[in-house]
C-alpha cells in the first residue's frame, strides 16, 4: 500500500513537471479563441481612423492567424494572441477551416500593403467576413 502510494506521487511529480516544461502556448492551445480575436481585430482594422490604426490592427490580425513561427509575425504591434497557442492556422487540424484562416490571413496581408485607408479597410472587412 505503502508503495503504491509513493509511485502514485512520483507520477503525479514526473507528470506536473513536463506540464511545467511544455511552453504555456503548448498546453493552452485554442484555435477558436485564437480565430476570434483575430476577427475582432480585423473588424477594429476596418473601423481605424488612420492608415496606422488600420495596420495595427490588421497585425494584431496576421499575428493570431500565423503565430510567433509564422511568416508575416511581427511583435512589435503586439500580439493579443499571445496566450491562446501557436496561431489559429499552425494551431487548426481541420483543413476546411485551415483553408478559411488562410484566405483571410491573404486579405488581412492585402490591407497591410495598401497605404489607402479605404482600400485597407475594406481588406480588413473582407477579413473579418472570412473570420466569421
């Protein structure tokens, strides 16, 4: 009894310290969390009243879709994302809704290039429809 009781705790400790180890994007994963907010980032970018708010969002958009190892990432406008996993598209196994996420990560990254405010909304408009 006694030795079921220690190695029930010392796989209780192995247990928690690879919980432990594993990076908290790792445990956390939550593609539709992730999807969501990227949505209602692009829906603030379409709603921007410069060019800069237009862009900041739509990064806050690219960087909840593609994660901090995807191309297009860019910290510097920060990443809402940051917690809810490895970016909605590395972090989705379905390849329907992957296919989705990657048409909308296309018109978020269309806005960013766009110095034109009414054509970089109308990229994040587009984006956040995508999102939906």
């Amino acid at each position: 009894m006694l030795y079921r009781s220690r190695l029930a705790a010392h796989l209780a400790g192995i247990v928690t310290c690879t919980l432990i180890a594993l990076p908290a994007s790792a445990q956390t994963a939550d593609p539709a969390q992730e999807t969501a907010t990227a949505g209602q980032h692009a829906g603030l970018a379409a709603q921007g009243a410069s060019i800069e708010q237009v862009h900041m969002h739509l990064h806050h958009t690219v960087n909840c879709l593609v994660g901090p190892k995807g191309q297009g990432f860019d910290a510097n406008p920060g990443n809402p994302c940051q917690k809810l996993g490895n970016g909605a598209i590395p972090d989705t196994t379905d390849q329907a809704s992957k296919a989705k996420l990657t048409a909308a990560l296309a018109k978020a990254q269309a806005g960013l290039k766009s110095e034109d405010l009414t054509a970089a909304r109308k990229a994040a408009t587009e984006a956040q429809a995508a999102l939906k």
